[in-house]
C-alpha cells in the first residue's frame, strides 16, 4: 500500500471503529444501585445463618468454616469506595465466589 492509502485506511478506521462510543443513559443502573437494600444477599443471607443444614447447602461450609475463612480474606476482597459509586461489599464477593 502506498502511504496515502494507508493515511486513508488510519483516518477511516479511527472516525468509524474507534468513535463508536456507547452513549450511557446511567453510570449504574438503577435496577442494580438498590441492590444494597433490595439484593438477595441482604434480603436472604442474614435467615440462612440461623439454619445450618441450609447454610451448609446453599454454600458448602458450616458458618463457623465461612466466618474463618471471611475473616482471613476481609482486606484481600476490600474495594475502594468512589463518588461514582459503591464498592461490592467483601460478604457479597465471597459468597458470589463460593456459590
């Protein structure tokens, strides 16, 4: 190719592949902002402590297991909280994970 070709390939391929920007209506999703509330976690979590037949079911480790093993990943799983939004809690990554 001669360099006036590829000048002409350089420009197309920028102004069509790399100006393809999604235009965002939401930086988070409303559905998923009230997931702190509204969340299975937080609705289910806290009662499925209390049977441990069903804890053990639903994660495959008695709750005294998951307790240890939270407190030795807790800093490891910690995020950084923003202005732009929140941080997956470190409960919520662990049993996303072990699930």
């Amino acid at each position: 190719m001669e360099v006036k070709e590829l000048a002409c390939v350089a420009y197309l391929y920028n102004r069509v592949v790399l100006k393809r920007k999604k235009n965002r209506k939401y930086w988070v999703h409303p559905l998923l902002s009230a997931r702190s509330t509204k969340g299975l976690l937080n609705l289910f979590y806290n009662d499925l402590r209390k049977y441990e037949d069903n804890f053990f079911n639903y994660l495959r480790m008695s709750v005294s297991s998951f307790d240890e093993l939270m407190e030795q990943l807790q800093e490891d799983l910690t995020g950084q909280q923003t202005n732009m939004r929140e941080c997956i809690s470190p409960l919520e990554k662990l049993v996303v994970t072990l699930r």
